[in-house]
C-alpha cells in the first residue's frame, strides 16, 4: 500500500516510484487541487481507480475510472469496486 497523500503532485511521485493495483482518488484535494489530471495518468496506466466525492457533479470523462462514489459511500461499495471484474 503507498498513500495516503494530500496533493496530485504527491501522488503522481508515487506512481512514479511504484505502479499500484488501484488507485482510490478524492476529487477536491488539499488547497484547492483537483486530482482530473491524475486520474487520467492513472487510467493511461492501466490502474483501477475510484473516485470518491462529495459533489453531486464530477467531470470524470467516460471510462476514466470504474466508479465514482459519492460521500458518504459503504465500505462494501468501496470494495466491490476495487475488485476486478471477472471478464477483466
């Protein structure tokens, strides 16, 4: 597990580093910083990421994560969607 961090930046030095399994993004970061650009690394990489927030509108482009959980989401929810799906 690498993570938690508070900024893009932070998180695009980590995936530098190491490319992990899954990615699990907020949209709003810390100061103001939006993680959009990340979640598109993190998608040309291959890394399963969720996107979790607390707006109801979220420009997330089609196919770019495999799902967008809105605050306050279930643990289940946040771990079926991590889970690969059987034809992946």
């Amino acid at each position: 597990m690498a993570g938690p961090v508070a900024t893009s930046a932070d998180a695009k030095r980590l995936i530098s580093k190491r490319i992990p399994d899954a990615a699990v993004v907020d949209i709003h970061l810390l100061k103001g910083d939006k993680s959009y650009d990340l979640i598109d690394q993190l998608h040309d990489r291959g890394i399963r990421t969720v996107v979790i927030t607390g707006y109801s509108d979220v420009s997330i482009k089609p196919g770019k994560a495999v799902a967008v959980l809105q605050k306050p989401f279930r643990e289940e929810s946040l771990l079926a969607a991590l889970r690969p799906s059987r034809t992946e």
